[in-house]
C-alpha cells in the first residue's frame, strides 16, 4: 500500500476543504492588497485624491503624471537608482560566486598548513554582527577614495563566510573516486575545479547566487552609508531618504508621488520572480539552514 | 596507482612534504583561497579587531583620537537613550522572534497537505520577502496611518478604531513587529517546509493506524520532530532581529518620541550624523555581545541532529 501523506481529517474532508482555502485566501488577499493593490491604486490618484475621505478603491480617474513626473525630476530618479542597485547586485553576486567557490574547493579538496585553523577562524566570524565592521569599513573606504562609487559597496560584501560554509559542504559531499578517475585522466585541480565541481553544484551555486544578489539588491544599511550623492543612491536608499523627506510616521505628504515610486521600484522585482518564483523559494529552501 | 596520484592532489605529512615540490604545490593550494581570505581580512577579521580597539578611543572624524579606556562603556551606562535604545531592541527582537518562529510553523503545515495549488500559495506566501524594507515601509505607513490610512478606514467601518498603529508610544514596536511578521514570514515558513519534508510518511502512516487523527498528528508527530529546525529558526530571528534598523528608520524614525529608537539606530546617529566613531563601535562592540551570548545558546541548544 501506498503511504500517504497526513490527510485532512476524513469525515469532514469537504468542509475543511473549503474552510482551508478560504483562509489561504485570505491570507493570500491580506499579502497582495497592501504590497500590490493599494500601491498602485494610490500612485494612480492625484494627490488630492489621495486624501479623500473616505477613500476611493479605485482611482476615479487614473493618472499617470507621477510616473512622469519622476522621470524628469532629478531627486526621485528611481530608474538610476534602479540600475544602480542592478549593478551592484550583479556584480557582487559574480564575485561573491567566484572567490567563494574558489575557496571552498580549497577548504573541502585540497590541503596545505594551517587549513583547519584558518577554516575555524573564517567560520567564527558568522557569530558576529555585521554591523561591528561598519565604522571600520566606512573609515577604510573613505580612505581609499570609494566613497560614492560601486566599489565601497560590491569589494566589503564578496567574502561571503556563510556561502563559504555553505559550498564547502555541498563540495565535500562529491565521491572521492570520480575525483580520482579525473586525476588519472589527467585534470589538474583548476580543471577539477571549474569543469567537475562547479558543473555538479550548480544547484547550490544557483541557490547562493539568488540569496546574494536578494540581499544585496534589498540591503539599507551599507550602501546608505556609503552612498550619499542622489544620482549615486540603490532603490532602498534613495526610497527610504524619499520616506525621511515626505514626513515621518503618520504624517505623509504627496502620498501618490511616494507609491509611484514605491510601484515602479517594485514592479520589475514581481515580474522577475512570478517568473523565476520556483527556482527562488527552492533556493532559500536549500540556503535557509545552510544547506542541512 | 590510485595511491600515487592522489599523494600528488593532496600530499600527507609522510609523503613529498619538504620537498620543493610540495612547496609549490602548497602554494598552488593556497592561491585558491587567497582572493576569499584577501577579502576576508580586509573587510571582516580587520573591522571587527579594530572596533574592539576603536571602542577604547575617543574617535572623532576630525581633531586628535586620545585613548580614553572605559570610558566610552561608562558614558553608555549612564546614557539614558541608549537604555532606552536597548530595551526596545530586545522587546522588538523578542516579540518579532516569537511571531516569526511560531506562525509559519502552521501555515507551512497547511501547504504541506496534498491539495491543489500549494505551490502557488507557498510562491505567493514568500513574495513580501524580496521586496526591499523601504517599498514595505512606505506602503505599510500609507496603509497605516491614522488619518487617511485604508486599514484604519476598514475598521472604521465596522465601528472600531481609528488607531494609532505607528504613532502612538505603546503600539508602535507591536505594529512594527506585525508589519515585519508580514514582510518576513515566508522565510520561516520555506525552511519548515523543507524540515516536513524530511519527515517519513510511514510515521504518519503507523500513527493513523493506531488511531491518531488530524491535529493529534501535529501535535504528537510533527511539531516534536520539527524541534530542532524550530529552535534554529528562534535563534536565527533573534539575531536578525536584534540588528533591527530598517524599519524605524524608514517607517517611524524611531518615533513618537524615542519609542521606536534601537541600538543600530543609535549607533548610526552617533557614526553618521554626531561623527562620533569610537562612541559608535562601543555599542556595536555591545550589541555584538549580546548576539554572541544568544549564538552561545543555539550552540548549547541546536547543535544535535535528530533521528528518526
């Protein structure tokens, strides 16, 4: 016999059935009202409209003069922000993937002195926060000249200690003997390397890769710091300087201006991941525990 | 022969070493890891020793940097607002922890039942997480507020409220937590999934023979054997969640008053506004601790694997 997954209680299936999806439903409608309905609605009103009380569901006569106004006003320009934070995101996922595989065929395959020492010392820094290197980070990228430039926030976020642990157990796990057999067929270790362990991880790698480039493309803290001229600014920076500008808290001036903002910088994120939605929650299942 | 060529990939302490050979080939391993360990020591091990050192100076941007001792911990002693930072660090991380790690225990459970559609909930479940903390702020102050926001008209409409959710002293971190829970909660909610589905059906199977039925499964089989990924995700939640920053500084400001005021925050303040560097790493030093006593715990507590 077949085991089956653990049922809905059998007697009752077809009044939890239903009891079961109306509250997904709900929970579905709770998530895709504020993130995508209202946003838009809102940036669709005009100002005064926005006001209205009380509000309209729709806007009564949709407008898109907010999307053009931020296309020519220069302190709101998400579409520069928006290929600022591409940039970086990209280019810190590359490098990310590339020192951090390297090393871990390093930790996991390869031996010299001192391995299992340095290994330890690399893995205890996942206990501290990361914002105990920020005032010294800050002060050395000052110093090197990078402050307002793709480099100060890409070069401090490539040595990935969690992705290193992560691909080091994912190479450790390939058999001894197919690595074997490629040595006797004569592969060098940067052939073992990049054409036998990066091929079979792919997944993982794939999986890493997402997770970087999710946390660099979101991330606040870093890059407000480092980035303070308004062409220089990511999409969270320069939306959470425009939140700190139009009022704090319940006060909120040009509400309709703000999720113009909001929707356009957002909308590009939703395409690419109803696209790639599987591929994206399969990696965090895979990177969520560190690959346990 | 075998033998042979993998002493040349990985030479043991018997073998070639000693040799010039294997110098070179310990300096061939060693170029795999140096980009990684470069950056590694530039831009982790040397900050982190650094702010240790920075914490005993008074280091401002400008003007000379004496070394003072304590006396940087002392100030933060008696520093009113940075015990008020604290304790609304901890409440927020404890509370925002606590939702976190208990409600995407039941909806993960839910998409684990076999009906149609699951993958589409679990997709659309996860999709607050990638949006950035600003878009999540933004868009939850508009919804919130108390005077035009759509989710005080609702209630208004059934004859509650308007309430004050981001703008009054004792809501604020609740509603803060709340609107995290919101944003986050796909995450939790994916490593459960992954965790039920390391779990054998032939336990559900022999229990549904002895008898058990719906929630007794959950109760008796499913939550005890997904312990150990329940204390990880408590342990992970409180960590993030003590490094809070985003969401008062883009919803709030770390109002009404200081009420949403948290130690990130204030270090940022001192850093970046005050340029009061030495100051500023002395609470991150602090907060550093703090996090490490919690990691201390997942250690004690997580670090057991589970047998089936």
């Amino acid at each position: 016999m077949e085991a089956k997954p653990p049922q809905l209680s059998d007697a009752n299936t077809q009044i939890s059935r239903i009891a079961l999806y109306a509250l997904l439903v709900l929970l579905a409608i709770a998530i895709l009202f504020p993130s995508y309905y209202w946003m838009v609605a809102t940036s669709l009103k005009t100002n005064p409209e926005a006001f209205y009380y009380p509000p309209d569901f729709y806007p009564p006569k949709p407008t898109l003069e907010h999307y053009h106004e931020i296309m020519t006003r220069g302190d709101i320009n998400v579409p520069r922000w928006g290929w600022n934070s591409l940039v970086i995101a990209v280019a810190t996922t590359a490098v990310t993937l590339f020192v951090t595989s390297m090393a871990a065929y390093g930790f996991a395959r390869l031996e010299f002195p001192f391995k299992n020492l340095i290994f330890i010392v690399v893995i205890f820094t996942l206990m501290i926060p990361s914002q105990i290197y920020m005032i010294p980070n800050y002060l050395l990228v000052r110093d090197l000249g990078w402050l307002d430039s793709y480099h100060a926030v890409i070069w401090p976020a490539a040595p990935n200690v969690f992705g290193l642990f992560l691909l080091r157990q994912f190479f450790s796990t390939f058999p001894r003997e197919l690595e074997e057999a490629a040595i006797v067929d004569g592969a060098g270790r940067l052939r073992i390397y990049w054409q036998i362990l990066i091929p079979v991880n792919r997944n993982a790698l794939i999986a890493l890769g997402i997770f970087v480039f999710l946390h660099s493309w979101n991330d606040l803290f870093w890059p407000l710091i480092v980035l303070s001229r308004v062409e220089n600014r990511t999409l969270p920076v320069g939306l959470a300087v425009l939140a700190g500008a139009y009022g704090a808290g319940d006060s909120f001036s040009e509400p309709a201006l703000i999720m113009a903002a909001s929707s356009m910088s957002s909308i590009p994120v939703l395409i690419v991941y109803v696209i790639f939605q599987r591929r994206i929650t399969q990696s965090f299942m895979l990177t969520g525990m560190g690959g346990r | 022969m075998f033998a042979r060529y993998r002493q040349s990939l990985l030479p043991d302490k018997r073998g070639v070493s000693g040799s010039w050979r294997s110098w070179k080939w310990y300096l061939g391993n060693y170029a795999f890891i140096l980009p990684f360990m470069l950056l590694f020591v530039v831009f982790i091990l040397r900050p982190i020793l650094a702010s240790f050192q920075m914490s005993f100076f008074r280091w401002e941007v400008f003007g000379p940097k004496p070394f003072i001792g304590l006396e940087n911990c002392d100030e933060l002693l008696n520093d009113d607002l940075w015990w008020v930072a604290l304790r609304n660090t901890v409440y927020f991380a404890f509370l925002t922890s606590a939702l976190l790690t208990t409600l995407p225990i039941f909806i993960a459970i839910t998409l684990n039942l076999p009906f149609r559609g699951r993958n589409d909930f679990r997709a659309l479940f996860f999709f607050p997480y990638v949006l950035s903390a600003s878009v999540v702020g933004l868009v939850m102050r508009w919804l919130l507020g108390q005077q035009f926001g759509i989710v005080n008209h609702l209630l208004g409409s059934v004859g509650v409220g308007p309430i004050p959710f981001i703008a009054d002293s004792d809501l604020v971190i609740p509603s803060l937590s709340v609107i995290t829970l919101w944003w986050a909660f796909g995450f939790p909610m994916l490593i459960y999934l992954a965790g039920l589905s390391n779990i054998p059906q032939d336990i559900y199977e022999a229990a549904r023979i002895d008898g058990a039925r719906g929630w007794q499964m959950t109760r008796y089989i499913t939550i005890p054997l997904l312990r150990p990924i329940i204390l990880f995700v408590a342990v992970t939640q409180l960590i993030s969640h003590f490094q809070v920053f985003a969401q008062p500084y883009v919803i709030t400001n770390g109002g009404p008053a200081q009420d949403s005021f948290t130690v990130i925050f204030y270090m940022f303040r001192a850093a970046w506004t005050y340029f009061r560097m030495g100051f500023g790493t002395a609470m991150a030093v602090s907060l550093a601790v703090i996090i490490m006593a919690f990691t201390l715990l997942q250690f004690r507590f997580g670090g057991r694997r589970l047998e089936y």
